[in-house]
C-alpha cells in the first residue's frame, strides 16, 4: 500500500524530471537553430578600406556587465554619428566563459567580442578572434596605443585584439585620516616600505573600525591587480615571455608579503574581512573612509574626488625600492572568427582608435583613455589626479599567459592559496613550492 | 490465389486455436508498444542520449571553445585522478550529506508527528513550514547570502549582540561557517518538504493498529518504537534517498553562497565539474569524466539503498 504510494510519487517525479528536462532540450535546440547563419561565406578581408565599410548594417557586441558604463558610452556615440548600429549585450562576469563557449559550439558568437583582457591570450589560442595584423598595422596611431590590450591578443606574431576599457591601479590615500595619523597628507608613499609604515602608522590610531589597508583575500583576480604593480616597479618580471612560468619567489616578492604579513600581524593593519574578501566588495571600506592606504582602480576613486567625505591622495602604485608600475587592466577587443560583417565590424574598432573617439568616450567621462596623446591631453579639465594615474600607463603592464584564469584569477586558484598562506597562514610555507604550484598550471 | 488465401487463413482462424491467439498476442504486442512509444522515445532522447554523449565526452578530448577531437581515453580520467582538488571534494560532499541527512532526517519526522493530528493551529503550522520549499534553492541561497552579508544583513549584528561573534567578521568567511552557513539554509528550504512525505507515510499506517496497540497497554514510546517506526521503513527509506541522492549532487547553494570558498574548504564534487567545464580546464572531456564517476557512484549508492526499501517492504 505505502510502497505503491510510494513508487506513483517516484514515477511523478522523474515525469517532472522529463518534462524539466525536455523544456532545457527545447531552448537549447532553439539557440541552435537562431544562430545557425550561412556559415563559409565570410566577406574578403583584404579588399576592406583601411577604416573599414559604414553602410547601416547591425553589428553585434558582447561586453560584460561590470563595463557597462564604458561599452554603452561607445556604443551610444558610435550609433548617433555612423549609419552602421552596434547592438550592445552585457553578459553577467561570472558567465562570461560559459556563455562564449556554448556560442563558440553553436556557431553564435557576435560580430565583436570584448572580454577580460587576462581571457584574451586563451580565447585567442583558441581560434575565437579574426588575425587584424594587417588592419592594426595600418592604423596611423598604433604605437601612440597602449600595448599590453595588442600583446594580450598576439599569438606567434598575428594581431587579434585592440584596448577596449583600460583600466589601471593607482595607490590612494585618506588625507584626513593621514593628519590625523601625524603624516604628510601631500606625500604617499614612493616605496613598498614607505607604504607598510604609513598603514601602520594609521592603524596606531587605534579607532573603532580604521584600519590602515585593505587586501582582497579571497580574489585572484584583485591580488593581481593589486599586488603585481609592486612586483613591476621593483624591476622584477612575475611570469615569464610565453607564461608559462611563474616567478613569484624573488627576494621581492619575499619583501612584498613579508611587509603584508606584518600588517596583517599588526591591530588594525589590514581591514576587518581583508582575508575573507572576494572582491565583490572590496573598494567599499576606502570609499566609507575607514582605511588609510591601498591600491585601488583609477576609474572608481576619480567618481570619489567629488563624492566622498574625505579629501583623497593618489600616486602610481610604487615598487619594492621605489620605482612604479600599474596593472593594465580592463577588456580588450576583437572580431570574431564567425564574423559576417566583418568590414562593418572593423569600421567600429578603427574609429574607436581614433583620438577623438577616444577623447569622447573616455577622457570626457574621466574613464582611462587607451590612447597615450589622449592620456597626455585631454584631461585639462579633469581633475589634476586623474592625470596622475593616466601618467603611469606608459609604465604598466599586463601579465599574459594561456592559463592565467585558471592559474590566478579563479576562485581557489594557487596564486590566492600563495597570498593565503604567505600573509595569514599559521606557518608559512616555503614560497618557492608555493610558486611551483603556479607553474604547474600555467605550464599545462 | 488471393481468394484462396483469404480462405485459408479464415478457416485457420476458426479451427486452429494456437494459431490465432499467436496472432492476438502479437497484435497486443504491437498495440503495447505503441501505447509505450511516446515514454520510450523520450527516455532515450532525454536520458539515454545524454548519457551515452557523456560517455563519449569522457573519453574524447573536448574542451569548451575547441570542441571534440578525438579520443583519447583514458586520458581525462587519469587527469581528474590527478587532480588534488578530487579528494577534498569528495571528503567534504560526504561530510556535507551526513551532515543535512542526519539534521533533516529527525528534524522533518518529529515535525510530521507534530502536526499530522488536525488541531486548532496545525493547518497554520504545516504552511509555516512547508512554505520555504516554494522557494527555488538559488532563490533562497540568495536571500542567505543577504542575510549572511556584514554589510547589509542582520545576523551579523545579531551574533555580535549575543556575543559570540565580531560583527565585522564574515560569517561565510571561515571553512566552518561557510559549511553551517549553508547546512541552516537547506535545512530550512527542505525540513517542510520532508515533513510532507514523512506525514504522508504516517497517514497510510491505519488507525485501528494503533487501538489495537492501546488495548494491548502499549505506552506512548512503545507505540513509537513498535508501530510507527517500523510500518514508517520504506518511507524514511525513501526520503533518505531523496536526501542522500540530493546532498551528493549539492551545487546551487554552495556556488552563490560560497563559490566553493574560503580556500577551496566548501567545494562539491559536483562543482568541481562546474569548475572544469567553464572556469579552471575549460575542458568539457574531464568534466564528463567526473559526471561519469559520480553516476556510477549514484547507482552503486541507490543500489544499496533500494535494497534497503525493499526489505522494508517485505517487512509489512
């Protein structure tokens, strides 16, 4: 009697399951057959003019959600003064890779794809990106662009990819809490060391929440792009030409997590959650003005100097010995393999190289401009910090490896394990087996 | 000819006896299968494809942008082998399912006895509980995640006020509260759902057993113990399945509450499959590889558990 209850409610359920699963069939099935074009018949790129064909054709682009400030501001100013029209779509950055590789299957990539300029050397590999060489090359601006997007996305010496967002980490600091901390509040620090004890001297302030800095713990991706400018401006090279090594155990290194565990060791020296931080909130404790000192993205402390309650220095991130460095960060630009339009596409890119559109859609929004004359420029009316972190392009880098999401940026990754165990561990590990872990992956 | 046909086979048709109900049966047969064609076809579309695809992944080399390019077993599977996440995965999936099994297992039993009796404010307390299974387990994760966060959500304060807890601290942030973090919110999206099938089964054990029983002299706890617990076997059984089954397979609650994290210390089997799929390997080979380990896992698991279900019904 029970069991037949019992196996009617069994049978129910797995009539649910199909009917579920039938319902994922359908829409898969369905995003097959939408995006299943006329596929062999791609237009002849070398008969292309150099800024490409403007006769109102739709041209598709995916670009993530956290630059969607950015890619609409392209997006709008390209539609309003050419007969081509962009249709932009934001993709959640958690998908990203996913939702490319399921278009990648199903032939349904759009005509530009911009993505994490860390992704671009494994989608490149991968075949996703058309070779521009010869486009790029004949770009009349091309050494005036900043050239860690272009290194991103060259594979055995062909061209595939453009800056699209630059986005660079600069160090700032709390002048009110420095004044009150008996610092300088005009003078940020020019070493590493000078930095470990500007943060301690905040922390001895000793008030309920301050902390003197802050570290996202829990976020390769932010350790990266707060860590590695350190590692750069101390003339050091953390991975190596083809990425597939990394060299994160040198003396300076050593140094840099050495001064981060003493902060870290020190009351108040790193920011309540620092450890635990995976980097969905870790600009929130500056930007509420309870931390002294840390490295932080150009584009969200210019939205600060007008908003936020405090006055705020800023500097290039400084190295171990002085010296400095930034993160070229953001998205890089490409067209895809499976493009059919793209002529239309490449008349999107080229003017998006040019100083004017440049000037447009980055300097005028105090966005970081890609476009070194523009950096150096068109900022007159802009704050006079903001020029200080433009200043530090021409510096900075971007680390470039197949396997860097997997290596660095992925939740759990070796590289978080590394900054881990090297800043809060109870007994640090060696940090030359640390950096091995690294290499293990990055060789694969 | 054809007339002669026909004859023969009328006359057979009369006579011959055998002959005939051979045909019936295999007209039956035909019509059998016909009526079974629709289920048929969606099993082995919706279910047997799937999986025989998956069996080719895993033993092919197929990664996310690149697509299958030829085979190569048994290389994804040495490759999962080799990979020093496995062993922690598979370690904390188990901790995880004894963990909510043994949690949800007496909680929903005690609250179907609770409320299976029609008193006052009963059909109030059934809703009660049963209401957070409405809730889609991502939904629900989410409002976690919101209750959990230092920044906006009040359990924070709360732990502070009672004064075990720092409230700057991240509640998700240590490996144990990332675990009971997510152990207190499936108990609650499931406790009701649980309750139902339990009150379900204590429904179907018939009234005069239990008379019976109290002409007998049977205490409250003799009756528990003799009556309900033993005529209630294939049903624990089977809300065991559910629950051991669904525990083993966790991977919507722990990817929006903990991503796995703090260091790996919450990462389920099933999301390290995620995770090769579309974060780390980008390689859908090795993906199929581990989906193909764990169904075998499942059966073997089920398999004993059926076995389970049915002594209990040879039992009554």
């Amino acid at each position: 009697m029970i069991i037949t209850t019992a196996t009617k409610r069994t049978r129910r359920w797995r009539t649910l399951g199909a009917a579920a699963l039938a319902g994922s069939l359908a829409i898969g099935l369905a995003g097959c057959g939408s995006s299943d074009g006329g596929a062999g018949d791609s237009p002849e790129i070398a008969d292309m003019p150099a800024e490409g064909v403007d006769d109102g054709t739709t041209i598709t682009m995916w670009s993530r959600a956290p630059l969607e400030k950015q890619a609409q501001n392209a997006v709008e100013i390209y539609n309003s003064t050419h007969e081509n029209q962009v249709e932009l779509e934001l993709l959640p950055n958690d998908d990203v890779e996913g939702k490319v590789g399921a278009a990648v299957q199903s032939d349904g990539l759009p005509d530009i794809l911009a993505g994490d300029v860390v992704r671009i050397p494994y989608w490149t590999q991968q075949g996703i990106f058309m070779d521009l060489t010869e486009q790029i090359d004949a770009l009349p601006n091309k050494d005036d662009l900043q050239s860690g997007h272009i290194k991103a996305g060259t594979m055995d010496g062909a061209e595939h990819t453009l800056p699209f967002v630059t986005d660079i980490s600069v160090m700032v600091w709390n002048k009110d809490l420095y004044e009150q901390a008996g610092l300088d509040p005009e003078a940020g620090p020019t070493t590493f060391d000078e930095y470990v004890e500007q943060a301690k001297a905040v922390a001895d302030l000793d008030e309920d929440g301050v902390a003197g800095s802050f570290l996202a713990g829990q976020s390769g991706g932010a350790l990266v792009f707060t860590l590695l400018p350190i590692l750069w401006g101390s003339g050091e090279t953390p991975l190596n030409e083809d990425g597939t090594e990394a060299m994160l155990d040198s003396d300076a290194a050593q140094q840099l997590f050495d001064g981060y565990r003493e902060l870290a060791e020190t009351p108040n020296g790193l920011g309540a959650g620092s450890k635990e931080e995976t980097g969905a909130t870790w600009t929130a404790p500056f930007q509420n003005g309870t931390v002294g000192v840390m490295q932080y993205p150009a584009t969200a402390v210019s939205g600060l100097f007008d908003s936020a309650s405090f006055e705020i220095g800023v500097a290039p991130i400084p190295g171990v010995d002085g010296g400095s460095s930034t993160f070229l960060g953001g998205d890089a630009i490409g067209i895809s393999q499976s493009s059919e339009n793209v002529a239309q596409a490449w008349n999107f890119l080229a003017w998006l190289m040019s100083d004017e559109a440049q000037q447009q859609v980055f300097a005028d929004n105090d966005d970081t401009a890609s476009n070194l004359t523009v950096l150096a420029e068109g900022y007159a009316d802009a704050d006079p910090r903001t020029q200080i972190g433009n200043d530090t392009v021409k510096d900075g880098q971007t680390p470039i490896a197949v396997n860097f999401n997997e290596a660095f940026n992925a939740a759990g990754s070796p590289w978080q394990m590394l900054v881990q165990d090297q800043i809060w561990g109870d007994d640090p590990a060696d940090l030359s087996s640390l950096n091995d872990d690294i290499t293990s992956i990055l060789a694969q | 000819m054809a007339d002669a046909t026909t004859t023969q086979r009328v006359v057979l048709g009369r006579g011959g006896a055998p002959r005939r109900s051979g045909r019936f049966a295999r007209r039956e047969n035909r019509l059998g299968w016909l009526y079974a064609a629709p289920t048929t076809t969606l099993l082995a579309v919706l279910f047997i494809a799937p999986i025989v695809v998956v069996v080719a992944m895993s033993a092919s080399r197929w990664t996310l942008l690149g697509g299958a390019q030829g085979g190569n077993f048994p290389e994804n599977f040495t490759k999962v082998f080799a990979d020093p996440m496995l062993g922690d995965a598979i370690g904390f999936t188990l901790l995880y399912t004894v963990i909510t099994t043994a949690i949800l297992m007496p909680l929903a039993f005690f609250l179907a006895l609770l409320v299976q009796e029609s008193r006052r404010w009963n059909s109030f307390l059934r809703t009660a509980i049963l209401l957070p299974s409405a809730l889609g387990i991502a939904s629900a994760s989410l409002l976690f995640y919101a209750l959990y966060s230092p920044q906006i959500g009040p359990i924070n304060g709360i732990l502070d006020w009672i004064g075990s807890f720092d409230a700057g601290a991240s509640i998700l942030g240590t490996p144990g509260g990332a675990l009971w973090g997510t152990v207190v919110l499936v108990v609650w999206r499931f406790a009701g759902y649980y309750m139902l099938l339990m009150m379900v089964g204590l429904q179907a054990i018939p009234g005069d057993v239990y008379e019976a029983a109290r002409i007998d002299g049977a205490g409250r706890w003799k009756t528990l113990t003799t009556i309900t617990l033993p005529l209630l076997r294939p049903t624990l059984a089977m809300t065991m399945i559910m629950s051991v089954t669904g525990s083993l397979l966790a991977f919507d609650q722990f990817y929006i509450l903990t991503k796995g994290g703090p260091n790996n210390s919450t990462m389920t089997i099933v999301q390290l499959v995620y995770r090769y799929a579309f974060e780390t390997k980008k390689d859908l080979g090795m993906a199929a590889a581990l989906s193909v380990l764990i169904l075998v896992a499942l059966v073997v698991v089920n398999a004993f558990q059926l076995k389970a279900l049915r002594i209990g019904a040879d039992d009554e």
